[in-house]
C-alpha cells in the first residue's frame, strides 16, 4: 500500500475547504446581524466576503489556489470547472462593488459609507451572498 508523493500527502492532509466555506457561512451570519443592527454598509462588506470566501472553498477543494478578492472574477474562472449562470455572475458583480466602497469613507464622491449604504442595498447583497454560498456548499459535496 503506497502512499503516493509527498505533496499528495500534504494537499490531502492539509485541504481546508471546510474551513472557508464554515468561514463564509459565518460572514454572512454577521452581515445578517449587521442587517439588524442597522450597520448597512458592513452587512454589504459581510455579504462580499462571505461570497468570496464560498468560492475559494471550492477551488481549494479541487487542489487550486485562488487570488484576489473579486466576487465575479473569481466566479469568471471557476466557469472553467462549472457551469456558472449569468445571474449568479451579477450577482457576483454586485456584491464587488461594495469591496471598498462599504468600508472607506473617500471611497464615495461624498458621504460616508454608513451614511449612504441603505437597508434595502444590504438585504439584496445578503441575498447574493447566499446564492453564491449555497451554489459553492452544493459544488464542494460533488467534488471528490
């Protein structure tokens, strides 16, 4: 009975999928409490994250490293291992623009991120977030 190489010891051993996408499903949690809370901008920043880190998940689960913090380009390069619907990838290009502007008050040309983030923008960005969570939890229970 063989081991196999070295480094497919270490990509067994140390694959981490269940970690980031646990973590992803935590970061929307937080953007829901954010929701409550009235902290719009930071459920919006929460919901990107919690997307972001769902993809990576998966593509950690297949063996691959994926950079970057763009919710649509990392969904654009999974495309090439899975069917990826136009709606998911929009959704993937909303939550993007909250990446910065969410969090830096010069991000905007005035006003500040808790200023101008509204209920109903984060309530749909939750929404994106949890249709890129849960496409990502049903990818990773496919792959073996």
């Amino acid at each position: 009975m063989g081991v196999g190489s070295c480094e497919e010891y270490e990509r067994r051993v140390m694959e981490r999928s269940q970690d980031w996408i646990y973590e992803a499903k935590k970061d929307l949690e937080h953007a829901k409490n954010d929701l409550a809370s009235g902290f719009y901008n930071w459920a919006c920043f929460s919901a990107q994250q919690g997307a972001e880190k769902a993809i990576k998940a998966v593509f950690k689960k297949m063996g691959a490293e994926a950079w970057g913090h763009s919710v649509a380009g990392l969904l654009k390069e999974l495309s090439a291992k899975a069917e990826i619907k136009p709606a998911l990838l929009e959704a993937g290009q909303e939550l993007d623009k909250a990446y910065i502007s969410s969090r830096y008050p010069d991000a905007l040309p005035a006003g500040t991120p808790s200023q101008l983030y509204n209920r109903k923008e984060a309530e749909r960005l939750i929404r994106h977030g949890d249709k890129i969570v849960e496409f990502c939890s049903n990818l990773l229970s496919q792959i073996k």
